[in-house]
C-alpha cells in the first residue's frame, strides 16, 4: 500500500480523521494525499472569478487543518480538485495510483441516525477504488483481528484482495471469515479457494436473511479491530446502498470499515 486518498469535508470530525490517516499510512510508509473537491456553479455575466476565490479558500481550509496535525515522517501532499464528485475522486486516484480511500462517514453535519452520509455513500458506493471508513473520533492503534463477512467466497477479480492482504500481514492480523447463507445463496459460493483459504485463520458459516444480519449475530464473540465487507454489483449492502445516505438503523460499525471493490 503506498499510496492512500483522504477527501476531505466540513465536518467537525475533519481534523482527528486526517490525524488517524497520517497514522495509518505512517504504519504502512504510505504517500497520503489530503484533497477537497469543489464544484462551481455561475451565473450568466458574473464579474467575479468566483472560481478563483472558492479554490484558494478550499486550499486555505485544507492547509489549516493539517496545520493542526502531526505529520510525523510521512509525506503529504495537499490538493484542491474541481468538479464533480465521484469522477473528480477517481481521476485523481488514477492519476496518483491510489491504493485506498480513507472516508469518514458523515463528511457534513447531518442527523445522528444517519451511518454514511450523502457524499461518503456516493465514494464508497460508485468508486471502484477500495475504501476504509473511520468512525468518528477513531484514534489509530494497530489492527489484531479483522472479521471478512460474505455472501459468496468466489473470487474473479484479479488483486481484489489486496488491501485486506496489506493490513493483515502489516499487523500481523488474525483474519476470520464468516460465511453468510442469506436467501440469494447459489452453489458453490461457500467454496473458499485458495487465494482466500491460505490467510484465512477461522471460518465460521451462518444462515440469516442479510450478511449484515450476521455480522451482528457473529460481531461479539469475534470483537474484531476491523471488518472487512464486499461491494458487489448484487451483494452487500446494495439495497441498504440504492441512496447515498444510509441510516444507523440499517448499518452501523463502531470498528473501521475495509470495503473492497467487488470481487467478481
């Protein structure tokens, strides 16, 4: 892992987010590129160069806060993008070869039963680069045990696995599988192969209506530092994942997030 995306909101929790970022890539001597995507919108004979002044005060508010953290050894380059949303953010990881996107889950002060707000929802949702999400006031410590929940253990895409692979063995993490029987369940999705079977540590097996049914029902008796979930085209999350925002109620994780982007 060496290169990881920050994009950065207004909210409050902005500065202990990028504080865990420097953390996290410090531990892995990652580049950490800590960026703000704006978006200008005119008016028909506007004097003003209206995007001059938004992007010097989105770089102004950036520099600020990384003013209020401790870089410590790694470095960091600071951008303002404009554009939209989601394609400005994949561009850019292209562009910089981005191994993984860390999020916070509300990026704006919205309602506290509201998981992932709207922007967050989008990156993980339509971005197909591989996303970390960190709770709220999170302070970095290193990870010993990660919980992988699927529906289906087959694999297809090439290097799907590895941001789970890098924190595993950077920590030296105990990785357990639980496979989720839902509904939806077609042979041979329980057959772990052995691209997944030689880092696995224990598989358990449940049968319940969603995989995050059985993430709260295996959740305890792991206790795990990290869960690692798939975004599929049809899986995990997809209803709960329609809209961008998405409620406490129907997902909530107070232990960060690994999605990775859909394995077939």
């Amino acid at each position: 892992m060496k290169n990881i995306l920050v994009p950065v909101g207004s909210s409050k929790n902005a500065v202990s987010h990028l504080q865990y970022a420097v953390d996290f890539a410090e531990a892995f001597n990652a580049k950490l590129f800590i960026v703000q995507v704006y978006n200008v919108y005119t008016k028909a004979g506007t004097m003003i160069r209206v995007d001059d002044i938004i992007q010097r005060e989105s770089k102004m508010f950036l520099d600020d806060l990384v003013s209020k953290i401790d870089p410590k050894n790694v470095e960091i380059v600071v951008k303002t993008l404009k554009g939209k949303l989601v394609d400005t953010l994949e561009l850019a990881c292209k562009a910089a070869d981005i191994d993984l996107v860390l999020i916070e889950p509300r990026t704006n002060s919205i309602k506290d039963e509201v998981y992932l707000g709207k922007t967050s929802g989008k990156i993980v949702k339509q971005m197909d680069v591989p996303a970390l999400i960190i709770p709220e006031g999170y302070k970095f410590s290193p990870v010993k045990t990660i919980l992988m929940a699927v529906k289906s253990a087959i694999i297809k895409k090439e290097n799907a696995l590895n941001p789970l692979l890098d924190v595993k063995k950077k920590f030296d993490a105990t990785l357990n599988l639980l496979l989720v029987k839902t509904p939806f369940y077609n042979e041979g999705d329980f057959e772990v192969k052995e691209e997944l079977s030689t880092i696995v540590d224990q598989v358990t097996k449940s049968g319940n209506a969603t995989t995050f049914q059985g993430v709260l029902e295996h959740f305890q008796s792991n206790n795990p530092d990290m869960l690692c979930v798939v975004r599929r085209k049809r899986g995990f999350f997809v209803k709960k994942w329609e809209k961008s925002t998405i409620l406490k109620k129907d997902f909530f994780s107070k232990v960060p997030v690994l999605v990775l982007s859909g394995l077939k």
